[in-house]
C-alpha cells in the first residue's frame, strides 16, 4: 500500500514538474512571438483529413502583435487587429469582415502559441525536428466546449523559435510547419491594411 501511494504521488509531482517546464517553454516561445517587435515567418501548411493529407501550400506571414500580413501561392490577408481584408489572387475582389478569435485561429500562429492561457492542460517531451533538439509541448482542453481537442508544439531549444505547430479539430489535422523564424523587426501600421491603391480595380465588398 505504501509503495503505491509513493508511486502515485511521485508521478503527480513528475506531471507537475513537467507542466511547470512546458508553460516556462511557451511563455519563452509566445515572447518570442509577440513581444520582441515585429515577426517574419515562412512556413508551409498542410490540412489533413484526419490523417491523410488534402491540400499544402507555403506563403510568408508578417506578424505585430495580433496583427499580420498572409501572403500564399493563392491568398492575401491582411489583419489589422480588427478588420480583416481577405483577396483570392485571381479574383478582382476582396472580402472585408471582423473575424473572431476562432475564425483566426488557424491563420495566425501567435494565437495557437498563446492558446495554453485559456482552458488547456499542457506537458512536455523532447525529441528532435530537422536536425534540431526540441520541446514538443502537447496542449489539451480542460473544458468539453473548446474546439481544439489537440494542439502539438514543436520549440527549439536553442531558441524557443516555433518550429512546427499541429492542431486537432473535429477530428481533422492541421499542420503549421515554420520553415524561417526572424523576430525584432519593425513594420508601419500600413503593413496590415489592405492597400486599396494598390489594387484601383479590385471591388470591396463589405461583410461585416
């Protein structure tokens, strides 16, 4: 009986432990993200359903707190911690809306890193990505309501520069791989709207 109370209050504190360390990880990586000036990030995404991969595509992301810029083989976002522009690149319009934190979820990577401060559970392996030794942070909801059933971090240890971000949702993947990582940059405001002169011909069409 003694041998197994030890063992039970042993693995209690080794699960402690390790959450205490992922959420030192995560907070070293959201800073990375978001408090250290302006982000510029080349990645790849790659959508599964379940676990059969559908479509990839690859594009540059310039972040700035909750702001960004999405450029991609087909799409260009810009977020200006409001409003959103969105434009098809073979279409002559661009769609204006005010998303909410969920419809940003899977377009900005700040908020998938940032998530663990809301409702998720967290702990921490190691293993390596790319020739790189890595935290992976694994995230689940404390709470049934939450649209992420899973979220995997992939943190360099060097750095704490996001190398790999997968997230689970109504039992498909996503897949955020971070090829570059360049933080302390400086970007205008102007960065993150929607350059109507620009694109003289382009209808705006209003959603919101």
């Amino acid at each position: 009986m003694h041998k197994i109370i030890f063992t039970i209050l042993l693995s209690a504190l080794t699960l402690n432990v390790s959450a205490q360390s992922a959420r030192k990880v995560l907070d070293n990586t959201a800073a990375r993200m978001t408090k250290t000036g302006g982000v510029k990030a080349q990645f790849k995404a790659t959508q599964f359903n379940g676990m059969t991969p559908q479509s990839t595509t690859t594009g540059t992301m310039l972040m700035n707190g909750n702001s960004f810029q999405m450029t991609t083989e087909e799409l260009l976002v810009w977020f200006d911690g409001k409003t959103q522009w969105s434009m098809m690149k073979n279409s002559n319009e661009v769609n204006v809306s005010e998303p909410d934190e969920e419809d940003l979820v899977e377009l900005n990577p700040a908020i998938l890193v940032n998530i663990y401060k809301r409702g998720f559970n967290y702990r921490m392996t190691k293993s390596t990505l790319r020739g790189r030794p890595t935290y992976v942070v694994h995230l689940w909801p404390k709470y049934e309501d939450t649209d992420y059933s899973d979220i995997f971090v992939d943190i360099d240890q060097a750095n704490y520069n996001p190398l790999c971000i997968r997230a689970k949702r109504d039992g498909d993947w996503v897949r955020l791989s971070i090829l570059s990582f360049q933080n302390g940059l400086v970007f205008p405001a102007s960065t993150f709207v929607f350059p109507k002169k620009d694109y003289p011909k382009v209808e705006v069409i209003d959603l919101r």
